[in-house]
C-alpha cells in the first residue's frame, strides 16, 4: 500500500497543493463512491498522475482484501448459527 502511504504523507505535508487537494479529492470519492471527474487528473503533473493511477490500483486491491474479509466474518457467522442449532457444518461432515 505504498502509493496509499504517499498520498497520505502528500497530503499531510501540504494540503493546499493543488495536487494534494486532486488527490484527496479523488480519495474522498472512491471511499464515498461518489463521482470523481476524471478530466481532473490531467492537470495533475506526471508524478502525480502517476501517484492517482497507483492510488486507484491500490483501492481496488484492498476493496477485494476487504470483500474477503466481510466474507469471512459471514461464513464464521453463519458456521456459529449452525453450531448454535445443532446442525453440522458442512466442513465436518464430509
């Protein structure tokens, strides 16, 4: 989560550059999922358009890291409801 942790530190440092304010911009959006105009990055220079792209990769892994962790936490859930009823799960029938 490297272009993440650059972000960050971007827009910690100065949070009144125009890149930062795209990038916290565009940031805010994807964690809204709320519409971001992507026209936008093109008046990001090439480091920073770069550093949105990575952004975008980046939000798109821990989207799926988080979607396997929900699911998870459901498959433990529904496993205890199981136990909780008496049935057998699955898991130790086969």
């Amino acid at each position: 989560m490297l272009a993440l942790k650059k972000t960050r530190k971007l827009i910690e440092s100065d949070p009144d550059l125009p890149s930062a304010q795209i990038l916290s911009s565009l940031v805010v959006s994807l964690e809204s999922n709320q519409p971001f105009q992507l026209a936008t990055l093109y008046q990001l220079d090439y480091e920073s358009f770069r550093l949105a792209l990575d952004v975008l990769a980046e939000w798109r892994l821990d989207r799926y890291y988080s979607s396997k962790v929900r699911l998870l936490d459901v498959s433990v859930h529904a496993e205890q409801l199981r136990a909780d009823t008496g049935d057998i799960p699955l898991r130790q029938a086969a």
